[in-house]
C-alpha cells in the first residue's frame, strides 16, 4: 500500500458523506483512478471490466475483477481476502458473459439488489454494455448517475500526495530537459519521445517514475496549432519550433507541463506569442489566492492576454492528481467562465495557458498547487521560449 490504511479509511467516509449527498447506498466505481484512490489497486487490467463496490454501511468496500488479476489487488490493496472476489476468465471478451452479471449477482446474494446504485456513468471505462446489464441483472435497483463522486472527493490533497506530486515534478523537469538535449537538426520526433520516456521512468537515484496517462506530444511547426499529435518519425529541421507537453508520474500522481522551443531563430509570430502567453500565466500565479473562484483566476488569465489582443476560448486548465489512461486530469474542476468552484489549499491544477490559431500555437504550463497564502508551481524548468 502507498498510503497509510488510515487515510484510506478517511477517503472512505468522505465518499460514504458523498454518497448521502448523492442519495445513493451502494457505489459502483469503474474508473480506475478512484479504484486505485479508494483502496490502492493498481495493475494495468483496466482493459477488462473491474470495478470496487462501496457500501455505505459496510467498513470495506469489495474488489470485483478478474481472477487472474486477484492477486494484485491483494498485494496493492488495504482490503480483507473476502473482500476481494474475482470472476472467472469465461466472463472476458465473451457473448454471452458478462463481468456486470456477475457484479449483479454479488449485489443480488449479498442483499443490496434494491437499493439505490451510483454508477460512474461517464467513465472512459463503464460502457453502454456494462450498463445494459446492471440494468438486467439488479432491475428492482434504483440507479442514479454518480459518474465524478469520488472525483470530488480527490480534490483536496493529503501532504503525502502532495509529496507524491512534488516527485513527478522531479521527473517532469528532467523529461523535459530530456527533450530540450534530444531535439536537434537530423533528429527523428520519435526519438526525442524515446527520450523523455527514458527520463520519466528512470527517475533520479532515489526515486523512479511510473508510466504517465498521456504520451508525450509533440507538434512540430504549422501542427502547434493541433496540440493533441504526438510524433512521427520526421527528421527535425534548422527554423523548426515544436510544443512539448509531457508529465511525469510518482505512484500514479501526476505532474504535467508544456513547454514551446525552436531550433534556430523562431518565427516574430512565435516569438510574440510565446511572450503574451509567459505574461499571461506568470501574472496569473502571482494573482491566485485562496477563496477565489475557478472563474475568477481565468479571468486574470483573459484580462491579461486581452492586453496583447488575444482571446482563449478553451478552459485555462483543470484539477490533477492520480490518473490513470487515457487523461490525467480530476474531471472536477475547469478554469472557465461559470465555474465557482472556490481555491482552497492543497487543490493542485495544470494550469493551462496556451493559444492555438490557425496555423501555430504555444504552450506553456504548470502544475500549481493552492497554498494558505498564493500558489506554487510545482516544477522548475524555466518558461521562455527554449531556442537551441
């Protein structure tokens, strides 16, 4: 176990709390971040069906998975044996089977068959299938969409995640220097990928990292304005200038950053761009403080780049923490106009400044954590444009 069996028992009745304010008895959780935040479960099975069961009036939740994958959640887990109940291998990828008729049955034999169900409808991993059967199998249940309860509940961070966190930070930085010494004229994209993959999950002599929820990505040129492309294996030119957004991850915490460089003198459209972008995100960590809303620190972001003539539709970042694939984002929190959700410290965010226009972009972020006092960002790599 990452986490001490007492925190665990914190995050179980902050999310029993949850489930009364939701109106629900018994919680099916899917999505594999809040598995591994309720009960430490962390094994890449997430590509068959698993979920945790909460019970509110039960101390323990049950772990229900695949068989050959019990083993793992009774090594990486707080949970009792009889806890954990896996489901044979013909319920995988069959069908007639299915790992929800199994659930169901579990739910029916042990009484809870009637009661109010939270589903996390909107995980990337409980499908249309998965609830078609719950529906079948419990239909005297009363289900009720629950898709971010826990999500919520992850918002406020402990000091040891928040040490967790303060590693990826580590490891972001040193990716990214990975990056920066890699990328050259004659260079292929893939390889600078190579090489921030190297540096996120060698790690430091005392720690190493763990694998992170997005790949690296890494436009190139008039692709900067499309942040989500990875790489090819295109040789890298003299005049190139190329986004990195990377992470890194410390026991399934994240720390994600972007940063924009150029080999050789880059573009005066770049060049600008990258300044409104840096005055934008510097002026708004100087200016977070506890107690304001989400919509409020964008405001200070909008208000700053409005200055240079500039206009950001896109949400100016998100709440992070655990994660697994395909996102290493909360779920939660945005930064955009109608979000009052109010900063309180030990929040942690990726705040996500960048512009993309027609045909480039710029990113620079960082993940910031909310302090009693301000913010602090997380990560140490310098933010101007990086020109090699």
């Amino acid at each position: 176990m990452m986490f001490p069996e007492d925190e665990y028992m914190m995050r179980m009745n902050y999310t029993k709390q949850k489930m009364q304010e939701y109106g629900v008895e018994v919680l099916i959780v899917s999505n594999p971040s809040n598995m591994y935040y309720l009960t430490g479960y962390n094994a890449w099975s997430f590509y068959v069906h698993q979920v945790v069961v909460v019970m509110i009036d039960q101390d323990q939740p049950l772990w229900v998975g695949r068989e050959m994958d019990a083993h793992s959640a009774k090594v990486t887990t707080w949970l009792d044996d009889d806890h954990i109940i896996p489901y044979p291998d013909e319920f995988v990828q069959s069908s007639i089977r299915h790992p929800m008729d199994f659930v169901a049955n579990i739910l029916a034999e042990l009484g809870q068959g009637e009661r109010k169900i939270g589903l996390e409808m909107d995980a990337f991993y409980f499908t249309a299938m998965c609830y078609e059967r719950m529906l079948q199998g419990l239909p005297n249940a009363e289900f009720k969409n629950s898709s971010t309860l826990v999500n919520w509940v992850r918002l406020i961070k402990s000091d040891l995640e928040i040490e967790y966190m303060r590693k990826a930070a580590v490891l972001v930085d040193k990716a990214m220097k990975a990056a920066y010494d890699t990328v050259g004229v004659g260079v292929r994209e893939n390889e600078v990928a190579a090489a921030i993959y190297h540096a996120q999950i060698a790690g430091t002599a005392d720690f190493g990292g763990d694998y992170t929820s997005i790949v690296p990505m890494l436009p190139t040129n008039e692709n900067t304005a499309s942040p989500h492309l990875t790489w090819t294996d295109r040789k890298y030119k003299k005049g190139d200038y190329l986004t990195v957004e990377i992470a890194g991850c410390y026991e399934r915490y994240h720390a994600p950053m972007a940063r924009t460089m150029a080999l050789g003198e880059p573009p005066d459209e770049i060049k600008k761009l990258a300044d409104v972008v840096k005055e934008g995100i510097e002026t708004t960590i100087a200016r977070i403080q506890p107690g304001m809303t989400a919509e409020e620190v964008e405001d200070i972001w909008s208000q700053s780049i409005a200055k240079r003539g500039f206009f950001k539709d896109s949400r100016l970042g998100y709440s992070i923490g655990c994660s697994y694939p395909p996102d290493w984002g909360e779920h939660t929190v945005s930064f955009r106009k109608g979000d009052l959700t109010v900063m309180q410290p030990n929040m942690t965010f990726h705040l996500m400044p960048g512009i993309w226009l027609d045909h480039y972009g710029v990113e620079i972020t960082e993940s910031i954590l909310i302090t009693e006092e301000g913010c602090e960002t997380l990560a140490t790599t310098p933010r101007d444009l990086y020109i090699k």
